[in-house]
C-alpha cells in the first residue's frame, strides 16, 4: 500500500468521507423509528434511495432501461441487502447504533466461512483462527451474562450474516452495468419487498417524517457516491481497512444526539472484531490474489 501517492491518498480521503456520511443514515433511521413502524422506516431508505440516484443516473447520462444481467442473482442480491437492513434498523430501534454496528462488522467472518463452498476460495487454518477470535468479540460486545443485555441486539447478528450472502451474491455477479445503475437496482428490489410490509404497518407520514426519511436516502445515495468514487483511485486492498472508520461517526453522533457513551466490554469487542475482521480480509486475498476487487466498489454500507 502506497499512502505516498497522490491517487491513493485521493481515494484513501473519498472512502473515509463516504464513511463519515454513512452513520448519518443510521441516525435518521434510529430517529424515524420512534415514530414509525421498521419497516415502513426501510422502505424509506430504499425509497428514497433510489430518488437520489436518478438525477445522478440523468447526470451520468446511463443507459437506465437496460436490463440488468442475471435477474436471480440480482435478485438475490438484493434480497439479502434489504434483509440486512431490516434486521440492522430493527437493531438499532432499542440499542445503541455503534453496538449493533460492531456486531455487524462479522460480515468479514461470516464470509470467510462460506466463500470456500459459495465462491471456491481457500479457508487456512490462520483464517479459521481470526474467525474465532472475532466471534469471541462478538460475545464480548452481546455481554450475554450482564444485566444490560438485549435479546434485540442479536437482531444485529442476524443482519450482519444477512450483510455477508449480499457481499457473496455481489462477487458472484458479472457486473457490465454502470456502478451508479447497480446501486438502482438494489434500491428497487427493496423497494418492492418492503412495501407489502410497509403497507401493513403504515402511519400516514407529516413534514418531518418526510424530510427525515428525504435526508435517509440523501446520505445513503451520498454515501455511495463518495465510495463508488474512491475506487476510481485506490484498490479495494487500499481502502478495506478504511472501511471500518464509520464506527468513528457512529459513536460521535450516538454521544451527540442520543448521549451513548459506550462501556468498557463494548469498546474491547469492537477492537475485538475490527482487528480479526481486518486480519481475515486480509488473508483471505492473500489466499486468493485479490480476485474481484472492482466488485467491491458495488458494495453498500448499511
């Protein structure tokens, strides 16, 4: 990794703002719950999402009518992102964001496990042990024994293996479709699984709900944007372990907006996992000479 170079570093400063814009999505999410029911709050984000993305698909002059390549997996894909995402909003409804963003963070681990027999890359015995360890963190942070824990956080678990299939559907698929325009399609998907659910819990929004859930899907297209960009500069082995700053955002806003100040056991978890997920990523591209980095530039943070 060259931190000397220009390119780099404009890539490096791109990931870390599309990172520092991501928790803002989270908060709105977490404040729209008060009100709202999960999933009509999900269907938001999805719906305004995709508002977002069309004057940038208009912008970039994108071919939109296009039919996107392999509708199933497509599909799939975007199954797996919106149950992510219901599962993490759920989360975050009753818990603190950072907590639920820390359990999240297997995502890394999860797809260790399943890429040997999904994806036919290699599983090390080194590999096997940064899984353990990480899920040694994931109790740490669930405090299982402690009087504060929530049976609700593990919600947060779930998304985070809900979050790993998505990054296996991804590199599973051949994209020839312009990055922006995939990010659509995945909006779409959500959009149509969760307006039944929605439908069935609505409450008829006022101005705020609707400006907060404009703002949603503001800084998640925002988001996105910023880190689609900063793979035009850097590689995916040059920027994953960027990834991990949103926790920076989650907590700052978290104190700000909601008080949280998070525990001891919470911050030794988070170390915990970041450290073994970073680790894991790491030698699982050592193992597999770094196949399919482009695609992770059609990865969404939740």
């Amino acid at each position: 990794m060259n931190f000397l170079n220009k390119t780099v570093l404009k890539g490096i400063g791109l990931m870390l703002l599309g990172m520092s814009t991501v928790p803002f999505l989270d908060v709105f999410a977490k404040l729209l719950s008060e009100d709202y029911s999960v999933m009509q709050v999900t269907w938001t984000r999805f719906f305004f999402h995709a508002c977002w993305l069309v004057p940038i698909i208009l912008w970039q002059q994108v071919d939109w009518k296009r039919v996107p390549e392999s509708l199933s997996l497509q599909f799939m894909r975007g199954l797996m992102l919106t149950l992510a995402t219901l599962f993490f909003f759920a989360a975050i409804k009753s818990n603190p964001i950072p907590n639920a963003l820390t359990l999240l963070f297997i995502s890394p681990l999860v797809v260790a496990i399943l890429s040997p027999s999904l994806l036919g890359e290699r599983f090390d015995s080194l590999i096997g042990a940064g899984v353990v360890v990480g899920f040694i963190g994931v109790v740490v942070v669930l405090q299982p024994t402690g009087d504060e824990f929530k049976p609700s956080l593990l919600l947060a678990v779930v998304s985070g293996v809900c979050y790993a299939l998505y990054i296996i559907f991804t590199k599973k698929l051949s994209f020839r479709a312009p990055p922006v325009l995939t990010l659509f399609y995945s909006a779409a998907v959500g959009m149509v699984i969760m307006l039944p659910l929605a439908l069935l819990t609505w409450t008829a929004p006022d101005m705020k709900g609707v400006l907060l859930g404009a703002a949603m899907g503001f800084f998640a297209a925002a988001s996105h944007f910023f880190i689609i960009k900063a793979f035009e500069f850097a590689s995916a082995s040059e920027l994953s372990p960027f990834n991990y700053f949103e926790i920076v955002g989650a907590i700052t806003l978290s104190y700000i907006i909601f008080g949280y100040i998070p525990n001891l056991q919470a911050v030794i978890g988070l170390f915990v996992i970041i450290g073994s997920g970073l680790f894991v990523s790491w030698r699982v591209m050592k193992n597999n000479g770094g196949q399919a980095e482009d695609k992770e530039k059609l990865i969404e943070p939740l």
